[in-house]
C-alpha cells in the first residue's frame, strides 16, 4: 500500500514538472508570419504598434504568471515530500500567523499594481487613432464582410470565404477570400463597424484589433500598419451557422499601389450590389448566401 | 399520545413514494447527485462528440453547423445549470448542511422537494428545446439579435428561456431554504465564526444566487417577450440595444461562476484540513476571502464584454476591478497550502483531487490575470485561450471539487468504502486527460484560433489533435468513475462513523455511517472546533 502510494506521488510530481515546462516555452517567439503557424505557440508576430504594445505587456504578464504557478508549484511539491503521513507522522497546531497572512495579501496586491501601470497605459494607447489619415468602414453580415472606403471614392465591396472546393494550392484553407481588403502601409487608419444583422466581430490577431460588429451602434477602432503583406483573421463573435466561415483577409501595400486600386476598385466594384445572388455551397447542408 | 408522536416521527415513505414525494434532506440530495450524473453523461457526451469534430481539419461528421452550434449551447447550460449547480450546491449542500450544522433537516424541506422537482423539469424542457426547431444555436451566453426570433424562428429557444426559468426559481427556492438553514438552525454553539468552511461557503453561494438569478429571470423575461410578443428590449429597429442584454447576461453569469466554485472552495477547504489533520490556516481570512470574492463579483461583469465597444474609462474601470480579485483567491491557495504546510498528510483519493484542484485553479486564475486587462484581452478574446482559462478555472477544478466531494462523503452517503486503488488510477487518468484536453488549447488561442467554430485553418491542427485526445483520456475517466460508483455501492466493504480519524472534526462524522434516514434528533453541543 505505502509502495503505492510513493509512486503515485511520483507520478503526480513529474506531471506537475511536465506541465511547467509546456508553460514556459509559451514564451518562446515563432516564426515572422502573417497567419497561424502548424504548432505555433505564441503570438503571430506584431504588425502594427499596438500590436507590439500588447505583445510586449504579454510578455511581463506570461513572467510574473509563469513564476507563481512555479512557486505554488515548488510549495506543493515541498508539501508532498516534506508533510506526508510517513515523513511527518505528528502534524503542527499552527492555524495562525499574522504576519504571514498580510504578507501573502499586500504582495500580490503590489504585484496587480506592478502590472496596472502598464497595463492601462496599453488600454488608453490603443483606444482611438490621434491623426486618422483614412477611415474604413466595416460591416458583418450573415456571413460574409463588407467594406467602404468613404474618403477614397466611397466605393463599397462584399467580401466572401473562398470555399473549400474552390481552393488553389497554396491558399490559405478557411481564411481566403474573393475580395481583399486593401489598406495602405503606415497609414493611421481608423475603423468604423457595424453590422445589419447579428452581432459579428472583426479580428485580426496580427494587428491586434478585435471589435464587435452591433447592430443599431457604430464602434470604433484603428490601426497603422507598419509591414506590407496579406494578414489573415477570422469572426470572432458566434453569429449563426456559417460563424466559422466568413474569414478577414487584408492586403496591406505601399501608398502608391494603394492609389492605384482605388482607381481599379472605384470601378469594379461600382455596381457590386446589383449583382445577381449568388449561392455558395459550404461542405455542409447549410448555406451561405451570397451577392 | 406519546406512542403516536413517535410513530409519526419515524414514518418513512417506501417505493416511489419515498423519492417524488421526498422531504428528506439526504434523499433530495441523493436525488441532485443522481440527476447531476444523468446531465454530466449528455453534457460530456456532447464535448467529446465536439473534440472528435475537431479531431482533425475538415468537416469530420457534423455536416449540419446549427447541429454543431447546438451541441457547445447544449455543453454550456447542461454542465452550469444540471450538473456542477445540482452536485456541489443541491446534492452537497442539502446533505451536509444540515449534517454539518446539526440540525434534523433543511428548514423548508417541502420547498426543498420542489427545489428538485422545479431543476429536474428544467433539464426535460432543455432537452426538448435541443431536439426541436434545429436547436438553440445560441451559445449558453444567448445573445441577441441571434437569439431573436428573426435569426431562431421555431420554439427551441423559447424552450431554452423556460428551461433557465424553471432552474433558476429551482435555484432561488433551494437559496431561501439554504440561507436560512444556517442563519437559524445551527447547533448551539455554533457561531458564525466557527461554521466549518463550507457551511461558510454554501451560505455565500445562496446568498449571491438570491441576487443575481433574478437579474437573469428578468433578462429571459425581456428576451420572451422580445421573441414572442412584439417588444423590443434587445432590437434596435425598436429602440431597444442588443448590448442591454450583454450587461443583464454578465451581471448575473459573472456572479454564477462565483456560484460554481465558491462550492468547490468549501468542499476543498473541508478535505484538505480533514487530510493534513489540522485546523484550516486562517480560518476568519478564508471565509471573508470568499465574501470577498461574492462581493466583487457583481461589480466585475463587463470584463466578458471588452470588445463591444465601450469607451476606454468603463474598461479601465473593469480592468482594474477585475484584478482586485486576485487578492482573495491568492489568500485561499495560501490559507490551504499553509493548512498542508506541517501537516501529516494522507494522500488518498479526495486529497489527490484536492492538490488536483489547487493546481488547476492557479494555473486558470493566472490565466484569468491576463484576461482580466482589456489591453491584452484583445489579443485573447473570444479565441480558444479564453477556453482553456475557464475550464482550466472553473468547470475542470469544479468537476475535480465535485469528485473530491464524491470520494470524500461517499462512505457517509452509501456506508460503504471505495475502492481505493481503483479511484486513484481515475483520478490519475482524469488529471492527465483534462491537461492533455485544455492546456495546448492556449496555444491554439495565441495563434489566435477563435472559439465555436466547427472547423479551422489548417495551422491549428496539431493542438486541437492533442486537445481531441486529451478529451478521451477524460471521457476514459469519466467512464471509470462510474465503474467505481458501481464497485462501491455492490460493496461489503463498509466505513465507520468517522472513517477520516482525527483530522475530520465536523459534525457529519458524528453519525453513523451510512447516516440513518434521521440524524441529529438529539442537538449536538458544539464546542471550540473548528475555528479556534
């Protein structure tokens, strides 16, 4: 019986072990990417400032987290070798300790202020753009994404998921779409949502943006770019059948191809909305509507 | 006229009779763990059945995606409202307060009976409402304009509200009757300040479920009405604002994960002093941490809505409150490890669930740290991390205090001694399977894969392939514990009054074990113990 209980304790501790370390390499950096990675285990790499702000922030967050889970982790382990019924058979008759208690209260409240600091100055920094050169307008529908551009010609697009079986090799499976967003490079570009129908929301990891599409509001956000690429993101509100299936796909180009496609896109997309109805068949009973 | 006073106190109901009519606290509570386990095999059937989905890229057997919605709505409210809620505050509350207070039975015991009866219908109307109109696809959050009749045409979500009514009038009935178990029928004696913790802990849990199921009633109200009636609280076609719903939703579900694992804080607290053989550290701190925690937790609800738009003072605000939590949560995990700490620790199978427990609970609640700053939370919210921190700090470590729970009182509840052995190897599978199950489920969530949907980007494989094992394992435990529930109740193998020794030093081992149908008619005198 003792036998089996020693190593069930062994087991115990080198699970504890095991898991310790899976935590400490979330804070091993991936690779330069605009989308997730196979295996990946971390952030996709920061794209805009704000971005980088919250990576940076996360940071400290993963260290100070990551050393108590440690702590209580090496107290328990202490606990089990020390204070089993074999090693110990007497048990002490503290119940109380003062100082300890107060202790163990006024350094996690420091530790919460430590952390506010910054904390709060990310919140304020990312809240609304100072200088917004252009502005994009976004709104979630059932289940697909339209943008306006109202201060580069005011044209207006749909953008829909490529569907599985119309995938190329090379894409991105799930996160293509027919019409991409496209944003100039190093530009504060603020984003105005909504949505005609349900409650969607805009998310794209690498820019760390993620903003509720509401009906009936209007909600604001922003980003400044600062590497050219395609950035990937998905719905981030659960909004109907299709949720997983209507991705965020941003092309982000130097200013001057950005000029160049409002005049191409002022055209194409003049009459996107008197298009016929178009019916996209998902690998499912379910279908998604599309103009 | 003696002779038939007596008669009438020992009358006991035999058959069917004893169980639907039942007023007896310990068969109430027999009947919440039974109905608790009937609710945790569909509500687990429903994740597995969610992680083989998931098992690998590529839609694998659920074709229809309101099926696949169905099913995470299903896995939500069946394992809040059926199976932690029933276990830790019906099934454990209504057979050990009385037990642990010293008092025959709970003070409104027909009340009591209709408590069950109210959340047993509850289950029947949820069940129905996923089997009818395609399902409630909603999630358990039940968000307008999605839950509107315009985008859930059909009766299954008006079945799901009616469902929520009847648990929570269920949870507010068995509250009132909680509530005032303890504040009037403690044994002489018995203070406030020396109610073993989690009598401490059960009073608290009644007394915020008093609070916040109203809020939620009247926001299932508004959303009936919405649906049904022509109102238009949640539209803004009418006038109305669909974030309104958000903030009634989260004013009553911050409170009800409080609800859930305040519970669990009693039942830890009781096992972990009972195996270390010593009074729990810090008495007094440990349960004004738990008020504290009941406190905060109406004031804390729009940190599960930082992206709806709010302006930056009101998430600052909620940051900030939000943190203020971690206080007293860091003072229970010390108060326990200081309660070990000295201690002669037996480590059978309900202090393994224990030290499972406070392990599961730190390392969600650190997670919960970084969700807590609405900065970062941007990067967090709504992707799989935010499902890792709250299983791992919720519905795991509650699961894993119901167990503990389970192990711990079943030879008082049954008389009969567990098997040992065999429930060491099932908490050894579960502790593996759920680790394996939710901790890669933080990277998927960095890497920025979002919650509830039914397939994803190929990069997200390899994680959700292990997060589907993990399930597995876990389901393999799950199954083994009923092998072991099985073992037990056939055994002849029986336990003493107190099977625990010394360190089990609350009222309920005082009785013979399996406790009769009556206990405490003779009120037992408390003395110092437990607090001093």
């Amino acid at each position: 019986m003792q036998n089996y209980r020693k190593f069930n304790l062994g087991f115990f501790t080198a699970g504890m072990a095991f898991l310790a370390t899976l935590f400490a390499t979330v804070m091993s950096s991936g690779v330069n990417a605009a989308e997730p990675k196979p295996w990946q285990m971390n952030f996709q790499p920061a794209a805009t400032p704000v971005m980088e702000k919250i990576t940076d922030f996360h940071n400290l967050l993963l260290i100070v987290e990551v050393a108590i889970v440690v702590f209580v982790l090496i107290l328990m382990l202490i606990i089990i070798v020390k204070f089993n019924s074999k090693s110990n058979p007497e048990p002490s008759k503290t119940t109380h300790n003062t100082a300890l208690e107060v202790v163990w209260t006024v350094i996690p409240i420091v530790i919460l202020i430590v952390l506010a600091v910054p904390s709060m100055k990310l919140l304020f920094f990312m809240d609304k753009a100072q200088n917004p050169e252009m502005t994009l307008k976004i709104t979630g529908h059932q289940w697909y994404w339209s943008y306006q551009y109202p201060d580069n010609g005011n044209f207006e697009f749909d953008s829909n998921i490529v569907p599985d079986d119309e995938i190329k090799p090379g894409q991105r499976r799930l996160l293509e779409v027919d019409n991409q967003v496209v944003i100039p490079v190093n530009t504060e570009i603020r984003l105005l949502m909504t949505s005609d129908d349900v409650i969607h929301n805009w998310a794209i990891p690498a820019f760390g943006v993620k903003m509720d599409t509401v009906p009936g509001r209007t909600n604001e956000s922003w980003i400044k770019v600062t590497k050219p690429g395609v950035y990937y993101g998905q719905c981030s509100e659960l909004c109907g059948i299709n949720h997983g299936f209507m991705p965020i796909a941003v092309n982000v180009v130097s200013k001057a191809d950005f000029k160049k496609w409002t005049v191409k896109a002022k055209k194409e997309f003049a009459k996107v909305n008197d298009g016929p109805v178009r019916v996209v068949k998902m690998k499912s009973s379910a279908t998604a509507e599309i103009r | 006229m003696s002779d038939t006073a007596h008669d009438h106190h020992d009358h006991r109901p035999t058959g069917w009779k004893r169980w639907v009519y039942s007023t007896n606290h310990k068969d109430i509570g027999t009947m919440y763990l039974a109905l608790a386990m009937v609710a945790a095999i569909v509500g687990a059937a429903a994740s597995v059945v969610i992680r083989m989905e998931l098992h690998q890229p590529g839609i694998q057997f659920i074709t229809d995606f309101q099926f696949y919605n169905v099913l995470v709505t299903a896995h939500g409210f069946i394992m809040v409202f059926f199976v932690v809620m029933p276990a830790l505050i019906g099934g454990f509350g209504n057979w050990f307060i009385p037990l642990m207070v010293g008092t025959p039975d709970m003070a409104f015991p027909r009340m009591n009976n209709l408590s069950f009866w109210l959340v047993a219908a509850g289950l029947v109307l949820l069940v129905i409402a996923g089997l009818i109109d395609g399902g409630p696809g909603t999630g358990w959050t039940v968000y307008p304009p999605l839950a509107n009749a315009d985008y859930h045409p059909g009766m299954a979500v008006d079945f799901g509200i009616l469902a929520l009514h009847l648990a929570g009038a269920s949870s507010i009935l068995g509250a009132i009757n909680f509530i005032t178990t303890i504040i009037n029928m403690r044994a002489p004696g018995m203070t406030f300040h020396r109610m073993p913790l989690f009598i401490w802990a059960m009073l608290l849990t009644a007394i915020l479920l008093l609070l916040a199921i109203p809020v939620l009633a009247g926001a299932l109200t508004m959303l009936l009405t919405d649906r049904n009636f022509g109102t238009a609280f949640f539209s803004p076609e009418g006038g109305g604002d669909p974030i309104l719903w958000q903030h009634l939703f989260w004013f009553f579900g911050h409170p009800e994960v409080y609800i859930m694992i305040i519970p669990a804080f009693g039942v830890i607290s009781e096992i972990v002093s009972t195996f270390s053989k010593k009074p729990i550290f810090g008495y007094l701190g440990m349960a004004y941490a738990m008020a504290a925690i009941g406190v905060v937790g109406f004031v804390v609800w729009a940190h599960h809505m930082y992206t709806v738009g709010f302006n930056v003072e009101t998430r600052a605000y909620f940051t900030l409150a939000t943190m203020v939590i971690a206080v007293p949560t860091g003072v229970k995990i010390f108060s326990w490890l200081a309660t070990m700490w000295g201690g002669s620790i037996k480590f059978d199978t309900p202090m393994l669930y224990a030290m499972g427990f406070i392990f599961l609970f730190v390392v969600g609640g650190v997670t919960g740290v970084t969700l807590a700053n609405a900065g970062s939370d941007m990067a967090f919210h709504d992707t799989y991390f935010v499902v890792a921190h709250f299983h791992y700090v919720l519905s795991i470590a509650a699961i894993f205090a119901m167990y503990a729970g389970f192990f711990y009182w079943i030879g008082k509840m049954s008389g009969k001694q567990y098997p040992e052995g065999l429930a060491r190897l099932q908490f050894w599978i579960t502790f593996v399977g759920v680790n394996v199950l939710f901790f890669p489920q933080h990277f998927a969530g960095m890497a920025g894969m979002p919650r509830r949907i039914p397939d994803y980007p190929d990069a997200y494989a390899g994680w959700n392939m292990i997060s589907s094992y993990g399930a597995y394992i876990t389901a393999i435990g799950g199954l083994l514990f009923f092998v072991v529930l099985w073992k037990t109740l056939t055994s002849k193998e029986t336990v003493a009054a107190n099977q625990w020794g010394e360190g089990a030093s609350t009222l309920e081992w005082t009785v013979a074990s399996p406790a009769p149908f009556h206990t405490h008619e003779d009120t037992p005198k408390v003395g110092s113990q437990p607090a001093e």
